[in-house]
C-alpha cells in the first residue's frame, strides 16, 4: 500500500509541471486577453487622438487628459462616482447589519425572506434597473401614483424622480444601495453566525445591553469580514455603470453621470475612443487602493 | 436567605417531551461551592443557564438573594458566569476583558484601573494586562475569565465546566487554583461538571442530576458513603458501585469494601471469587471476576485492592463484603432503603 501510493506521487510529481501549467492557463489568458490587454490598451489610447472609424492615430501626450480636467461634466463625474460610492456603501453597511441581526433569529419563514432579500443579487442588474425605471417613471412611477392617492402632491405634479437632478442622484443611490444590500447582508450573516453564542452570552451577563454587544463585540469581532463585504461593495459601486446607464444615462445634464458612465458616453456613444480611455484612467488610482486593503484582509485571514 | 434559590424549576425545550430539568428545588449557602454533577445530557447546565439568565424556564421560580428573578436580564442578577470555553472577547486586551463588566454596569470610570488590578493580582496575571486572549494559554485564559468575573462582585459565580478545556496535568493544578480563589473571597459558587473527582475535590455540597432530575444533594462524603440511590451509587466512584438484584432489594457495595476474607474483620458476607481480569493502577489493584456460587453467581463483581500481588488470573479466592459495608435499595424505586437480612444463597 505504502509502495503504490509513493509510486503514484512520484508520478504525480512528473506529471506537476506540466497539469499544473495547464490548470494555471486559462486563468492566464482570462487575464490577459481581458484584463491586461484592454488596460493597456487603455493607457496607450488615452495618450493618442484615437477615434472610432478613423484609422489615423497620433501621439498627443497629456491633450486628454488636460481637456478632460477642464470639462465640467468630468467634475461632476468623479463627485458623483464618490457620492454614489460611500454613500450608497454607507447605506448597505446600516441596511444590511439591520437586516442581518433580524435574519439571525429563526421564525417561521426565514428561509422565504432570505430567498427575497437575495433576490435583487441573484436578478441580472439590467433587469433590476429597468424595473426601477419604471417604478421612478415620470409618468408611471407607482411612487408617484401612491404620494398622489395619499394627497401629498396634486395630480401630475408629482416629482420627477430622474428628471431633476438631486432626485436623480437620490435614486441613483437607492438603486445601488438595493442592489448591493442582499450581497452584505450574506456576508454579515455568515460573520455573525461565526461568532459562538457563548461570547454575545457573556457580555450579557457582564451588564451589556443590545446596543453595547452590538458596537462593542460582534461588530468589533466582524470587522475582517465586514471589511471584505465593504471592500467588493465599494469596487462593485465605483466600476459600475448599467446603474446609470439605465436609469438617467447620466442625465439630466450630465448630473448623474459617473466615471464609468462618462468614459463610455465619451469614447463609445461619442466616437472619442481617446477622451474615453483617459477618463477610464482614474478610475485605476482609487482601484489600485482597494486591491492594497483588499489583499491586506486576505493575508491577514491566512495568517490567523 | 438563601444567596441562589429555585423552586420547582422545569425547562421543557420541546413540548410534549420529558425536560431538560424537572422541578428542581435547590438552596445555596452562603459562601459555599456547590457543585451541579451528572452525565452530558443531565439538565445540569440547563439549570445553571436559567440561574444566569440565559434560558427561560418553563415553569418554577428563581431566587437570587431572596427576590424573584425569573423576568430579570442576565444584567440585573448581579451574577458571574465563566464559560466553558470562558468567552473571552477576542479584539480586547486583557484589560478590557476584564473592564468590560465595569464599563456595561457603569462602574465610575476612575474606579476602573484600580479594580482590574485587584482583580488581575488576585489571579495573578498582572503581567498579562497588555495581551489579546490569543496570545494567551489555556491556564491563563481561564484566571482572565475569573478575573472578569470577579472584577463586579458578584453576589454568586457560576462557572460551567471552566476545567475542561485543560489538559490533565494543568487540570489538577487548576483545580487547586480555584479552591484556594474560592476561600479568598468567599463568594457563594456554583460550578458544573460531568467529572466526579472535581465534584468531590472542590464541592462543599454535590447535587447530582440525571436526566433532568435531582437524585442527591449532600456533602461529597454522603453522597459518596451514603448514595439516595442506584443511580448516585454507580455514578460516583470508579469502578461503580457493585450492585446485585437480591429477592426483593438490591444490595450494593464498593469495590474497595470487597477484599480477600482474611483482612475483613467482624460480620462479613463471603464468597468464592473467581478472578477474571487485574489491573495494575499504580497505587492501586482494580481486580475483577466473578462469585463462583450463589445468587451473585456469573455476575461481574470489582475489588480495589492496594495489592493484589497474591492473586492470578483465574484462581478462585475467599472474598468477603463486611456487613456494616452493604447498602440496600429498593428494587422497583431504586432509593435507598433500610438494611435487612437477605439470603445470599
């Protein structure tokens, strides 16, 4: 038995190199076709004059990036990536350690509540913005025909939820938090049934009460996990633009319009593949943060 | 006034089922260590939890210095409890482990360092102040979460199997530890366990459970001498109690009462017993066999012997039981009844 098995490790180790290279490849190519390659791609555009149906290309050193800083509408799309981005994280992380304290109690269908408030991750995002787009319609909006029945506003004089821009950005927000909430809530859910009974026990023989436990013990304990859903929440936010896309388009008057969204109706929608490029470029700064704290969190995890 | 008392308290976890503690009526002494003993799954730390706070009884009443408890938070008990594995908080130091009962019962924050330290140089561990519960070592461990518990005053100390997570070697002198803690300050204890030798060593008292119910609640030397029953009289001692079904009472004797005829004196039982099995314990002979003849005939008899070098496997031997030494229950109730004459025949 010793033998065979000696015997087959020894192939397994001949064989490693080669099955570990083949294992590794995908992943390689996944990486460089579509990650590497269009960043760099990126990179070298945004230093060009690039347009889409022009084959004509010339280096144009920092031009982009120096009318990019003057335009007022990339102004308001890095303010807005920000605002969308903590604000909306803000948001879940309340919403979802709400959601995940109530989920931690059994009652009768908790298993039915826990399907709903993952229901808005499971839902492709399109989907779920163009449900809310109807719900926030000027016209159609069930929000609206509600406030209306209540006698809060007038007929027809209902507000506009995505055509004046502070509602806009509020919706936006909403849309995000709504989207991104069942996600946290999993994660919270899964630290906190981490925690054993005994700890939260303790403290309340030792004269804590519910606020106490909460901020002074289980959310202290939580924080490598809280950390993680803080982490994915604030890089799936700030790369994301069918949010927006769908919702405003980054309208009215580009008060909406965040870097993703900008860099896609500037390069894509408006042919300036090189305006687009750049604007996509500073995005990689704050990107480049997050993957430093996000790998903190991992490393820190193997070490404990 | 008792400092803990409970009357008829029941805790029925799932209806229609039999509970996990059956009207237990218990009452402490003051400053005593009372220990609860029984096998996993005896209600014992059922009992202890409803004590805290932390379970709600089903039915019966909870005392803590003469007033009802029963709708009291854990908080407003004015209790201590060590955990098992002592719930330790892991992202605080030493210090605020042991503050945190202070800080959450609004303690006067400039009274806070003077009374960890007391608490931290009663168990010893004012080096450790500094440390997370990680860097720490079971032993430690356990004296921080003593110190925790001891930091409030407490008007009782539960403790919950606080020895089990130690290694044997350290578990002794844990145990010790805890003794000498207990007549320091005096505070009425209560303390679980499943293992007999801690309720013996360290119990001023032992309530012994089964199932949910109380069989005995008396010193270590009663319960252990004079058992209320055969379930108290198997549980404790090791090997158990030898019992054997005669007409209408069993009758029961401890190993180390069984001996070879020539070192009992005065009125005594005899038997031929046929050795079967020896063990060699170091201090002792655990010695093992059965009665040739009689009604113990074929039956599984222990001797505990301080040598058993004459003895060998197989042999038959004149053993006897001294008469003074038999107890006697009831064969249907299973409790301790008077002695009488029986034939062993």
């Amino acid at each position: 038995m010793a033998i065979a098995r000696a015997k087959i490790k020894s192939v397994g180790a001949a064989q490693s190199p080669l099955l570990g290279a083949a294992m590794f490849t995908p992943a390689v190519l996944y990486i460089l076709l579509l990650v590497a390659g269009p960043f760099f791609l990126a990179i070298f555009y945004a230093f060009s004059d690039a347009r889409i149906g022009n084959t004509e290309m010339h280096y144009v050193g920092l031009e982009n990036f120096r009318s990019i800083l003057k335009s007022p509408s990339f102004r308001i799309a890095i303010r807005n990536s920000f605002i969308f981005t903590i604000c909306s994280q803000i948001v879940v992380i309340v919403g979802a350690n709400i959601l995940a304290i109530a989920l931690e109690k059994t009652f009768r269908g908790r298993g039915f509540i826990r399907f709903l408030i993952l229901l808005p991750w499971v839902a492709p995002i399109a989907l779920g913005a163009i449900g809310w787009k109807w719900i926030l319609d000027s016209i159609y909006s069930v929000i609206s025909w509600v406030l209306v029945a209540l006698h809060f506003y007038k007929p027809f004089n209902a507000p506009m939820w995505l055509g004046e821009p502070h509602l806009a950005i509020a919706s936006v927000l909403l849309v995000h938090s709504w989207r991104l909430m069942p996600f946290s809530t999993v994660i919270l859910l899964a630290g906190r049934t981490a925690i054993p009974k005994d700890i939260p026990e303790a403290a309340a023989v030792d004269g804590a009460g519910f606020w106490r436990t909460q901020f002074q013990i289980i959310i202290p304990m939580m924080r490598p996990i809280l950390s993680v859903a803080v982490l994915f929440g604030l890089i799936f936010t700030f790369t994301d633009m069918t949010v927006v896309y769908i919702l405003t388009a980054g309208g009215p008057f580009d008060s909406t319009q965040t870097l993703p969204s900008l860099a896609f109706a500037m390069g894509i929608q408006g042919s300036d593949l090189a305006a687009g490029a750049a604007i996509s470029l500073f995005l990689v700064p704050l990107l480049i943060i997050i993957a430093y704290f996000m790998l903190r969190v991992a490393h820190r995890a193997e070490v404990n | 006034m008792a400092v803990v008392e409970t009357r008829s308290l029941t805790k029925v976890f799932k209806e229609g089922e039999l509970g996990a503690v059956n009207s237990v009526n218990l009452e402490t002494r003051e400053g005593e260590f009372l220990v609860f003993l029984g096998p996993s799954g005896s209600g014992k730390t059922t009992l202890l939890r409803m004590i805290a706070g932390l379970e709600t009884p089903t039915s019966g009443e909870i005392l803590i210095g003469g007033r009802v408890v029963n709708e009291l938070s854990p908080r407003d008990r004015r209790i201590a409890m060590v955990f098992q594995s002592y719930a330790l908080y892991p992202h605080l130091s030493v210090y605020k482990n042991i503050a945190f009962p202070l800080k959450a019962q609004k303690v006067k924050k400039d009274l806070h360092k003077q009374k960890v330290e007391w608490a931290a140089s009663l168990l010893g561990i004012g080096a450790l102040l500094d440390r997370k519960p990680r860097e720490l070592s079971g032993g430690e461990r356990q004296r921080v979460a003593l110190a925790r518990a001891i930091v409030r005053e407490p008007a009782v100390f539960l403790l919950d199997e606080p020895l089990s997570n130690l290694d044997a070697k350290l578990r002794a002198s844990a145990r010790e530890e805890l003794e000498r803690f207990h007549r320091r300050v005096g505070t009425t204890t209560i303390y679980v366990t499943h293992d007999q030798v801690e309720a013996m060593a360290m119990g001023d008292r032992v309530l012994v459970l089964n199932k949910g119910v109380v069989h005995q609640l008396a010193t270590p030397t009663e319960v252990y001498d004079n058992p209320a029953d055969t379930f108290v009289a198997t549980f404790l001692g090791s090997p158990p109690m030898n019992l054997a079904e005669l007409s209408d009472v069993i009758v029961g004797f401890r190993p180390e009462h069984f001996r070879p005829v020539s070192s009992v004196n005065g009125e005594a039982v005899a038997f031929r017993f046929k050795v079967e099995n020896i063990e060699y314990l170091g201090s002792e002979w655990i010695v093992s066999g059965t009665p040739a003849s009689g009604k113990l005939g074929g039956q599984k008899v222990f001797s505990r012997l301080n040598s058993a070098q004459d003895l060998s496997l197989g042999g038959t031997y004149d053993f006897a039981v001294p008469q003074r030494e038999l107890k006697f229950f009831d064969r249907s109730t299973e409790k301790r009844v008077e002695p009488k004459v029986v034939s062993w025949q």
